[in-house]
C-alpha cells in the first residue's frame, strides 16, 4: 500500500494537486478552489459501512471530490452505492 500512496500522491502533485493534510491513511489535497479528499482502505474489502462513512464526511466538510483506493475487490452492496 505504500507505493500506491507515494504513486498516487505524485499522479494528483502532477496534476496540480497540493497536499493540505496528511493523517495516516487519509490524504486532503487542494486545486484552485476545489479539495479532494483521498482515502486509503487498510482493509482487504471495501464494504457498505465505509462507502457510507466516506460520502458523510465529504458531505460534512463540503468536498466535491473523493478517491478511494482499496487492496482486493468491493462488497456488492458498496458497488450499488458506487454506481
């Protein structure tokens, strides 16, 4: 998991992200106005419970962006949500 942090943080800093906040697994960058909030799962699935607490905490704080990077697959009831 920690290439994919060190790979994901270089793809948005390339992309003209600026890193904000950093805190264990969650990462909050900034562009111009709008703030991405980057979530890394520690866990092997991304389940329902998570998908939920995330899109909460984004609406909490007013960001419009999110990335969620899991290791192995999702439950069924988070793709329902995702899709």
């Amino acid at each position: 998991m920690d290439n994919a942090k060190k790979n994901v943080k270089i793809m948005l800093k390339k992309r003209g992200y600026t890193l904000l906040e950093e805190n264990n697994n969650v990462f909050l960058l900034k562009k111009n106005k709008n703030k991405l909030l980057l979530f890394f799962n520690p866990l092997p699935k991304l389940n329902i419970q998570i998908m939920k607490e995330f899109l909460s905490f984004l609406q909490q704080q007013q960001i419009n962006h999110g990335i969620i990077v899991y290791k192995v697959s999702t439950t069924s009831q988070a793709r329902k949500i995702i899709s």
